[in-house]
C-alpha cells in the first residue's frame, strides 16, 4: 500500500470579493523533500499558504495533512498535529525575550493554567534545546535578550529557529529570504541543505529564483490562482510556459 | 486607629482587584471594562444571600461562581472581538449591570442600594474583618503570581503580543483568553463579596464607571503585566486618595479634586512612562 504524503491539497478555491485567488489547486508534498511554491505577484501563492495553515478558511477543496482531513480544523489544531511555518515579515511576541518566545514555541501544554501549581523540572531540557536549535541556525545572542534587539536579518533566523522548535512535520517557510543580505542569505542556503539532511519535509514560498534552484527538490508554478506546472527543478526553469509568465512572452 | 483599620481593609479588597485585573488586561490584553460589573455581580450576590439570611460562606462561593459564570461570557465574544471594540463592549456590559441593578428593584431596592449587609460572625469586629481580607489577600496573592509566573501566564502574553502567531504555534487563544477572564471574574467577585460585607451597605453608584477609571489608573501606573505593578499601583493611587482627606479643602471639591489628581496621573504616566512603573508591555 502505498503511503499518503504528508500534505495533499486538493481542488482548494478562495476568493475574496469577485476575485478568486485560488481557482481548484492540488498538489502533494513529497516527504522529507523541500518544495517550492513560486510564481509571479499574485498568483495566489500566499492565500494558499494561509489555507494550508489555517489562517483563511477555503471555499472549497480538501487539506490533508497525515492522513487527516484537517479542512475545518483551527490553526493551533493544525499546529499541535505538525504544521509549525515562519512569517514574511517575522512576527515576534515584542514584550517577551528570546529564550520565552522560544520556550513558548517549544511547549504544547501551556493552555492548562492549573498546571502552575504542579511540580515541574524540564527547564534544563528546554535550555538544552533552545540551546541547540539556536546554533543550528547560528543565531548568536543571548537568549535572555528582549527579541526586539534583534536586527531585521537576525529576526528571519530567529522566526525560523522558533519554528523548527515547534514540534511538527511539516515546515512552511513565507520567503525566508526576501530582504536579507547577500551573506545571510548563503547561509540561510545552508541552513536549507542541513534541513534536508534532517529529513524535513518543507514547504517554501519563494520569490529569489536562484536561491529556490539551489535548494529545491520539487517546484509547483502557481499562476492566476492555478498550478501551471510542476516537476524538478532542472525542467521547470527550462520550461517556456514557466518562462513566459516569469519573464513576459518570449520572442 | 479606626480609620486606619478601614483605610487597609478597603486597600487590600482593591489590591484583590487589582490583581485581578492584572490576569486579563496586562496579560491576557483583554482591555476589559467590564470588570466593574463583575465586582458588582459579587457583591450583589453576596449582599442579597446573606441579608436573606444564607451563611456568609455560602454567599462567597456563590458570589464567585456567578461572577466567574458572567466573566465566562463575557468573555465569549473576544474571539470575534478585539481592541477598542472589545472595550467597548464590555463597557457595555458594566452599563447594563447598573441598569439591571437600579431598575430591578425587588432584587436589588434599586438606587436606594441594600442597606444592614451582616457581617460573618467572628468577623464583626473591624480587626477581625481585616485579618479574614489580608487572608484573601495573600490567597489571591499567591495563586496570581502563581499562574502569572506559570507558562499558562506566557502562553497569555504570547496571545496579547500575537494572537495569529499564538494561535499557529499550538495556542487555542480563545480557549486562554476564556480562562484568564474567568479566573479574574471569580477573583473578582470574591472581592465583591468583601467588599459588601465590609461596608455593609452598596447601592449601584459605587459600580458605576469612575470605579472603571480608578483600577484601571491603578494598572496603568503600577505597570500592566506585572504583579508587583498591580499591587504598587494601587497602593500608590489609595495613599493618594487618602491623604488628600488630610488637606483642609472643603468636601464638595475632595471628589472632583481626585479624579484631577487621577487624570493628571495617567496622562503624565502616558506621557512620560508608558508601561508604568513596572509594567514590561503596553496596550495598543
């Protein structure tokens, strides 16, 4: 029997107003593969993100995600099954500092306020932890700092180390380059690869074509809220359609 | 000495509520301003049970039941409803209690308030009546600063900074939120309860919307979430109340000169120190 992939979208539609940002999208995740999702603005990349997630109910259409229909699920339903994903613009809890949005990342039963007069002793794992998922990203600063000393470049890193701290199986990554300087954005590279040896299974938006040809293992060309094609890397960029709606009509 | 025994009990029953509303303003960032209504929900409770001759224990544990009953639904709508809208809903909800309490007057004798509230017996006298508050004082004290200190109470921040990002990490923030209400609802009306059988006598006017403005003054200067800046915060504001009493002003000016004072107070903590003394955030 052959096993179901950890994400399937199936037929998803989402408009808003009279425009359909998604129009009838399926697609499947290759486990423990990085895909990536690109095409031009607007195409409906992120609104299928969001449905992914949870964050906008789809119209229509199916979400599985490990063998379940999540479609009606809320987002922290989906987020205690495995999705854990990263923000374009990352989105810090600001009054807090690193080490407790961190924690806060970590931690799955938190919404129970009686379990504060329980003895409890897992803070050394949780350092442990915070610890190493710190330096698997090279994110180098103190964890007891206020998250708001951060500079933009070292946000990206640390959105990303509090979702690789989520417990999950599934990674969505919002364009975890876009706006960061060229260094960073080679490391960011390596960080990908490193995930890929860890068996991640990650989903990307991405609007820098070369960082998504060093990284990717699959590419889905979203176009006008459809999937125009999808296939390896070395085909989708030599594809002509894929080229037209990316550089114009060709000659 | 008397006047010292008053003036402490009424400050402990307000550090209760100051505490109290620590849990869904400063943390939870619910600006919450229905929380007036909840004390009045307690202290009605309590006041109509016990002048009908119910034990005063029985009243308390009915007093915060219902009061956490109605901060249970109060809460409900918050998923839907957030920020200044929130406010003012909830403000709604302290109107519609003072409605409930001037017009329903088989229950509640109207504007003319319940008036002969008994104290518990063994509590009759003023230093036995201070002790049994400094006693729910310390309780309340230390389960907030439990649940504050406890992950629950990071979990709260995490939604008051971002609900969306709370919620994506594995947070069911309406399921938080309900929680932190309901919490500061039951606090509250034990507060309430006190309160009643403290004074002995109410009537609608102490629920009234000043009432709102002063915790809320006391929050904003002590710091929002933070427990040290509930309780400083009110004690501060309660000093001032009182030693104005020891100016030679004549008493018609005694009231509108507080709440001078008070404004004047939060616009130069919002001037100046947004997150009051103490406070680590700031509502927006």
């Amino acid at each position: 029997m052959k096993l179901m992939p950890t994400l399937q979208i199936k037929n998803i539609c989402k408009s808003f107003g009279g425009v359909r940002a998604v129009n009838r999208c399926s697609f499947e995740l290759v486990d423990k593969k990085i895909t990536a999702l690109i095409g031009p603005n607007g195409a409906g990349k992120t609104t299928l993100f969001n449905v992914v997630n949870g964050f906008i109910p789809a119209d229509e259409g199916k979400i599985f995600f490990r063998e379940e229909d999540v479609t009606d699920f809320t987002v922290w339903q989906r987020s205690r099954l495995g999705m854990s994903r990263t923000f374009q613009l990352s989105r810090l809890f600001k009054n807090l500092t690193i080490k407790e949005n961190l924690i806060l990342a970590l931690r799955q039963d938190d919404d129970l306020f009686w379990r504060a007069f329980l003895k409890r002793g897992e803070g050394s794992e949780l350092n442990k932890k915070i610890v190493e998922g710190m330096g698997f990203v090279g994110l180098k600063k103190n964890p007891e700092t206020s998250v708001k000393d951060l500079s933009y470049g070292e946000q990206k890193l640390f959105d990303l180390t509090r979702a690789l701290l989520n417990p999950h199986s599934l990674l969505l990554l919002d364009e975890p380059v876009s706006g960061v300087n060229p260094v960073l954005r080679e490391k960011l590279k390596e960080i990908m690869r490193h995930l890929k040896e860890k068996g991640e299974t990650v989903l990307l938006i991405e609007h820098d074509i070369d960082f998504v040809r060093s990284v990717a293992d699959w590419i889905v060309v979203m176009d006008q809220g459809r999937v125009l094609k999808e296939g390896l890397p070395e085909k989708i960029f030599k594809d002509p359609e894929v080229l037209e709606v990316y550089l114009g009509p060709t000659e | 000495m008397g006047y010292l025994i008053h003036t402490l009990t009424l400050a402990a029953i307000y550090i209760m509520v100051a505490l109290s509303y620590s849990l869904p303003v400063g943390y939870a960032g619910m600006l919450n301003l229905g929380h007036i209504g909840l004390l009045a929900v307690g202290a009605y409770t309590a006041a109509i049970l016990t002048t009908s001759g119910i034990s005063f224990w029985l009243a308390l544990i009915a007093a915060a039941l219902i009061s956490g009953i109605f901060g249970f639904f109060l809460a409900l709508p918050a998923r839907r409803i957030k920020g200044d809208y929130y406010a003012l809903m909830t403000l709604g909800f302290t109107f519609v209690i003072n409605a409930v309490l001037l017009n329903w007057i088989k229950l509640t004798k109207g504007p003319f308030g319940i008036t002969g509230i008994p104290r518990p017996s063994g509590f009759t006298d003023p230093l036995a009546f201070l002790v049994l508050t400094l006693v729910f004082l310390g309780f309340t004290a230390w389960f907030v600063h439990r649940v504050l200190g406890s992950p629950f109470g990071k979990a709260l921040e995490a939604v008051r900074d971002d609900d969306l990002v709370a919620e994506s990490l594995g947070k069911p923030t309406a399921k938080l939120r309900l929680t932190a209400l309901f919490i500061s609802a039951v606090i509250v009306g034990l507060a309430g309860a006190l309160l009643a059988h403290f004074i002995q006598f109410i009537n609608p006017q102490i629920f009234w919307l000043d009432n709102v403005v002063w915790i809320l003054a006391a929050l904003a200067l002590g710091g929002l979430a933070s427990f040290r800046g509930a309780v400083i915060g009110m004690l501060i504001l309660f000093a001032i109340f009182e030693l104005i009493r020891f100016l030679s002003i004549p008493a018609a000016l005694l009231g509108p000169l507080r709440l001078i004072i008070f404004s004047l107070l939060l616009l130069l903590v919002v001037l100046y120190r947004p997150k009051g003394i103490f406070g680590r955030a700031q509502i927006e």
